[in-house]
C-alpha cells in the first residue's frame, strides 16, 4: 500500500545571511495510513521543520515529499493551501483558536476555504460531528475564552478532523496543559487513531510519546530512531493510575 | 463571501471606537463632497432661476466689443447704438418676437415726501414681455405712448415700497423724476436678485423715448433687449443680427464688431463661471480630505494586519489562499470606508440644510454627488487597503503561526 506520507532524502536549509543552516540533513521516512507517530528530539533537532513541511507550509530545499502520491516540492502556494485544506489537520501547542469567535465557528474555519464550497447549513452539520468525536458537541456556542484548556484543544481537533483529512498534524499539543488534561487529550487522539485516523505528533514528552504507536527521535537534522513504542499507555488505565495516585496525596 | 463579511464586521465592531476614528477622515471628506457640490449646484439652479427670470430666448446687444483684446468692457462703454439699427433690427431679423433698445439712467425720484435713487431703464413697449416682467396692478405702456414720449412709467416693488409703502399700489400716482411729473401706469411683479446680486425690483421702466428727452438727453442707445421666437431661432438671428449692424455700422470685413451679442446662455455660463470656482475650491478640500482618510484607513488596516498575524497563520494553516486573506481585508477597508462614506452622506444632508438655514447659501443634493461621494469611498477603500491586505496575503505561513 502507498504510504500517506514519503520523504526521499529530505534536505532543508535555512540561508541566514552568509551562513547556512542545515535543519534537516537528510531523512527519509514513511508513514502509513492508521499509523500514529510521535516525533520527539530537543529543540534544533530539526522536528520542526520536518513537521512544516510535511505540513506542507513550507518544501524540501532538496530531496522529495509525497503527500498521499503528490510531490508536494513542485506546488505554488495556493496549491499548497489546497492540500492543507483537504489532506491535513493541524493542531498547535497553544490551540490557536479565533477568540471571540463560538467554537462552532472556529471548526467551520477550513470549510470557508473548501473548494468547491461547503453549503452553509452542511458546515454546520459537520462542524457539529466533529465537536461531537471530541466530546464537546454541548459547548458549540462556548467562546474560547468560556473554555479550559483541554476544552480548548478538543476544539483544535475538532476543526483538524472537521474536513477528514488523511493526516491529523499534532505540535506539541499537550505543551500548554496539565498532566491531566493531556491524557485526555491522548485519549481523544487514541479514539480517533482506533477510527483509522493517522495522527503525526510532535512531542518532547517521553510519557505522552509512549500514547503513540510508532517513536521516532531525531538529533541534528537526522532520525536516530525509529521504532514500534514497546509499552504503549492507554489513556483510560493512564488516567485511572492517575487519579488513584492523586488520591493517595489527597489532590482530588 | 457572507462569512468573509461577517469577519470583517466582526473585526470592525471588535474596536468600535477606533473604527469609527478612523472613519472620521472619510466622513469629513464626503460630507464636504456632498455640501460642496450641493453648494454648486444650488448656485447653479439659483443662477439658472435668476437668468430665466430675464426673460425667454433673450439675446442681448451691447454696444461696443465687450471681448476685445481679452479685456471685458461693455458697462460704461459709450452708446453707438441707433434708432436707425432698431428699425432695421425690427423689420429684418427673421425669428423674433420682440425688440427693444435700452437707455439707462440713475435719477433722484420723488413722490410726496419720500424720495430714492433708482435706475431708469427707457425702454419699448416690448421690453416687459421680453424680459418677462408681469404686473401686480395696471399695465404695460404702449406704443403710443413711446411715439408721444409720453410721462409714463412701469414701477418695480421695492422702488415703490422706497416711496409709497410696503404693499400700496403706486398705480396712478405721480412720481417726480429729476422735477419732472411721471404718472405710474404699472406696479411690476417682483423677480428678486439678478445672477450679479443686483435686486432687479429697485427699477423704473419707461418708454425710451421719454427717458431720452426728458432726463438723459442721450440719442444712443446702449443696448438692445431681443427676444426670439424659439431656441432654435437664437443662432439665426445672432448671424442676421450681426450682419445687420455690421452693415449699418459700416464695418469692413478686416474689422472687428462695434457691438457684442449675448446669449442668455452665454450669460448664465459666465455667471456659473465664478460658482464653477468655488466648487473646484471645495472639491480639493474634500479631495485632499478623503486622502487623509484613506491614509488613516491604510494606516489602522496595517495596525490591524500586525495585530492579527496570528488569525492569519491560522487561516493560511487550514487552507486560505493568499487571496483569500487579501480579499478579507480588502473588504474589511471598504467597508470601512463605506460605512464612513454612508455616515459622511448623512452628514451632509444634515449640514446642506443648515448652511441655507444659517448662512444663506442655496444648496441642492443631487442623486448623483451622493452616488459619486459613495462609489469615492469604495475606491478609497480598494486603493488604501490593498497595500496592508497585500502585506496579509504575504505572509509566511510559519512566521505568522509562530508571531507572539
């Protein structure tokens, strides 16, 4: 089967002035459908980059990226705004909501740029299914400011679900919540994974890396490994082990 | 499209106030567009008023080259118009319906103890269906009484109200002009200001040939009052009338008129001339007002486009196009602009009145300087949002996710 994702020999150099930054040295990698991947590394390990461009927001210096048969190296900018509507899902460490916006209205975002367009009253429809799948299908007209945290990241994952993309795109995600929360978040992303949705997830986080199924590591532009997570967490035991050892010290 | 509204209407309310500064420029600007051109065209209409109120199809001989080496003579310019033309001008000119030559005079004029100077116009019988005057009471003197010189004159409203009182009919009473008894045969209806300000009710009418004898002594003319049948008879007679008095005058064909015609509309224009200059004079004040105010829009818009970097990465994130975020705040600036545009054509139907109100001015909205001031504030709106909306649809998608 063809994978989703493909990077040949994948090269990306920042010019700096005279200096030249090499962030990714050559990768190449494969990702499959129902796959669910946490890339981990320090910072300038060259994850970043290798997630934006496998976002397609940015392209290979060299090298080449298939996104679902597409070489994504050759699109012109709109081209590449089309793929990102259609094939990607994207949620951020700080959520990146429209404040003052309903949480309805931010997970219809990518369908005001669908083409051909979505009907309103069918954006609507898939909108409301979407907060369904994470669970917030109550909190529709919530602004993001009424919403915690967690809420506010359901919310993102709503909006990256809301056009079916192949690939949910996951930076840092749980970065900007407490350890509660982000089993949750897990746990959102693991009943999503069960559906067959493919989730690539950036994470500097070994507890939240071992949710994924597949752990790649990179260190200076290159993948060091790549391999099967042998003991993978499950949210629902994570969050029960959890509360019973809060218990323990009376926090809950 | 409605989502793409309702963003930028979102955007707009979100900084109520500062919207609304902004939109101060634009709205200054176009009320002054709207007033300025009102004030225009309520000069123009009461020019247009005052120059109907001369009479129909009127074509006016003046003596003397009034355009001659670029220098406008004409009042004050010695008479060489004859009772020899005016017989000829009667008989020969095809297309008219009336002639009448006009002497002046300003006399000292009496009538019991009250007394006031007034201009005396000699003039024919003609002479009010020409100019169009109507009477309150009596009537026009006649052709008899213009062969006979006869002591009869037509009295205008204020020069009769100067003598005998707001509202009297002066009919068949006697005037003294220069010590001279004149018996009043017609109180005429008012006609108001003339295009010059001059108030054309201040006047005494007379047959010329009293006004010769009796007070001024002249045997020229200065002028002739013409009136033709129609408009489209005004070109013919103008080339008969010339051909006539050129004849009459002697003038070789290497030389220039002794005399000028005007037409009633070459009248008007010259007097819509001066109104012409006023409302340039406004138009640039708007003008330079509303690039002030486009200049504030680009400015808050750029304000705006920096503020939002972040709304933008996300938008680019999920799929927006570069001119999709152009389009969003090119239409954020126009409506921007738009609204202000509206507000500032409410602001001008309010102030138009009060300058009339206040200051006298007539002023007349037109459906079109409001159509114009409207389609001004969309353009301004293009113009001056492109830059900071282009500045949007520029921006990398990263830098702008990553824009703190």
């Amino acid at each position: 089967m063809e994978p989703i994702i493909k990077l040949e020999n994948f090269r990306r150099t920042y010019r700096n002035g005279l200096l030249e930054v090499h962030a990714v040295r050559g990768v190449s990698l494969e990702i499959h459908a129902g796959e669910f991947v946490a890339v981990m590394g320090a910072s300038g390990s060259g994850k970043s980059t290798m997630m934006n461009t496998i976002g397609c927001l940015d392209r290979p210096t060299s090298g080449r990226y298939l996104l679902d048969g597409v070489d994504v190296g050759s699109l012109n900018r709109d081209d590449l705004a089309d793929l990102r509507n259609r094939k990607l899902g994207f949620v951020f460490q700080g959520f990146n909501l429209l404040s003052r916006t309903s949480a309805l209205e931010n997970v219809e975002l990518p369908m005001l740029y669908s083409r051909p367009a979505v009907p309103g009253r069918e954006q609507r429809r898939r909108a409301l299914e979407a907060l369904k799948m994470v669970g917030l299908a109550d909190r529709a007209d919530h602004y993001p400011n009424q919403l915690s945290g967690g809420q506010q990241q359901r919310v993102a994952i709503a909006r990256a679900l809301v056009n079916q993309p192949r690939v949910v795109l996951a930076d840092e995600p749980t970065g900007n919540l407490d350890t509660r929360t982000s089993i949750e978040v897990m746990g959102v992303f693991q009943a999503l994974n069960d559906q067959g949705i493919t989730i690539v997830m950036v994470t500097h986080e070994l507890d939240i890396a071992n949710f994924a199924k597949r752990k790649i590591v990179m260190r200076d532009g290159f993948v060091r490994t790549d391999e099967p997570v042998s003991q993978r967490l499950h949210a629902a035991e994570a969050l029960a082990k959890l509360e019973a050892e809060q218990k323990a010290v009376h926090l809950a | 499209m409605w989502a793409t509204l309702k963003t930028a209407l979102r955007a707009i309310r979100r900084n109520l106030l500062r919207s609304f500064l902004t939109m101060l420029g634009i709205i200054v600007g176009i009320s002054a567009v709207i007033v300025g051109v009102s004030m225009g065209a309520g000069a123009k209409a009461e020019v247009d008023r005052q120059i109907a109120s001369m009479g129909n199809n009127l074509l006016i001989v003046f003596s003397g080259n009034m355009s001659r080496g670029g220098v406008r003579g004409g009042f004050g310019m010695q008479p060489n118009l004859t009772e020899r033309d005016y017989e000829a001008l009667r008989r020969e000119v095809p297309g008219i319906v009336g002639v009448s030559p006009e002497v002046r005079a300003t006399a000292q004029v009496a009538a019991g103890n009250q007394n006031t100077s007034v201009g005396i116009w000699g003039v024919s019988a003609d002479f009010a269906e020409i100019r169009s005057w109507k009477f309150l009471s009596g009537e026009n003197f006649t052709d008899a009484d213009v062969r006979s010189a006869n002591k009869v004159c037509l009295i205008g409203k204020t020069t009769a109200a100067a003598l005998f009182g707001e509202g009297v009919d002066p009919v068949g009473q006697i005037i003294r002009i220069r010590n001279a008894p004149f018996t009043v045969v017609g109180w005429l209806a008012p006609k108001g200001a003339n295009a010059f300000g001059q108030d054309q009710d201040d006047v005494i009418l007379m047959p010329y040939t009293s006004a010769m004898k009796r007070l001024t002594g002249d045997t020229k003319f200065r002028a002739f009052s013409i009136a033709a049948e129609s408009a489209a008879a005004i070109p013919e007679a103008t080339n008969q009338i010339a051909a006539i008095l050129r004849q009459l005058h002697q003038i070789t064909p290497d030389k220039e008129d002794d005399f000028s015609i005007r037409s009633q509309q070459e009248m008007s224009d010259f007097a819509n001339a001066n109104n012409r200059v006023m409302t340039v004079l406004i138009g640039a004040f708007a003008g330079i007002s509303l690039v002030v105010g486009g200049i504030g829009i680009m400015n808050i818009m750029l304000v705006s486009v920096t503020e939002r970097t972040r709304e933008i990465g996300i938008r680019l994130a999920v799929g927006a196009r570069a001119r999709d975020v152009l389009r969003q705040f090119l239409i954020e600036a126009v409506l921007l602009s738009v609204v202000g545009g509206a507000l500032g054509i409410a602001a001008g139907y309010w102030l138009a009145p009060m300058l009339t109100k206040f200051a006298g001015f007539p002023t007349l909205i037109s459906n079109t300087s409001v159509l114009l001031a409207f389609s001004v504030s969309a353009v301004i709106g293009v113009v001056f949002g492109f830059f900071p909306a282009l500045k949007a649809a520029n921006l990398d998608p990263i830098d702008a996710l990553r824009y703190e």
